[in-house]
C-alpha cells in the first residue's frame, strides 16, 4: 500500500526526477496559466504545480512545450485555480479560443468602475 508522501524515482540518465503522487482522498489543485514569451506571443496551459511547470518551460527540452521551446524565456501574467483537471482543460480550451485582445483583458483584470 503507498503511503500519502511523494515517491520518488530518479533517472539518471535524464537527471529528471519524476515525482509520483498517491494521495488518499486529499483534493489536488489544478491551475490554467498563461505565460508571455520572449516574442511577445501568449501561451496558455493546465499544471498542478505552476513554479514547477514555469521553471520546464524554461529550462528543460524534454518537458517543455515545443511552442515554448524556441520563445525562451517565458513569465507568467495570469493564472486561475480549478478543483479538478477536467475544469482545468474545459476552461484551457475557452482561453485558448479567446483572441489576443480577450487574453490581454484577462490579464489586465477587472477595471475598476469610475
């Protein structure tokens, strides 16, 4: 039976750890991010761990996005919480389908009423 901490399991080759989470009955927290390249462009995804996912993006080949791949580096501008990760995908897919304008009226947040 697998207790409640991480498992860890190193691979050598790629100096990756992969952490394995077995969590009994603890709720997991799913984020939709979107990080701003180094061209200007917007990216825009699902992580549960959004200091790791943004530290790939930025670091790591294997892992990263192609599409961030070649826009290092990358920052975060937005991000929102959902409770599980199919809320997390079914909004990823509305921002995705927002246009630039949209993403940037996100990111900027409400506009205080005058």
């Amino acid at each position: 039976m697998f207790a409640s901490v991480a498992q860890r399991i190193e691979c050598l080759s790629s100096e990756q750890v992969i952490e394995v989470r077995f969590l009994s009955g603890a709720p997991s927290m799913w984020f939709i991010y979107i990080v701003e390249c180094a061209d200007g462009s917007y990216y825009t995804g699902i992580t549960n761990n959004i200091k790791r996912r943004i530290n790939e993006h930025n670091r790591s080949n294997s892992i990263s996005a192609k599409y961030t791949r070649y826009r290092r580096p990358v920052k975060l501008v937005y991000s929102e919480k959902n409770d599980t990760r199919s809320e997390a995908t079914k909004r990823e897919a509305e921002i995705k389908k927002l246009s630039r304008d949209a993403k940037e009226n996100l990111i900027r947040g409400p506009v205080a009423q005058r």
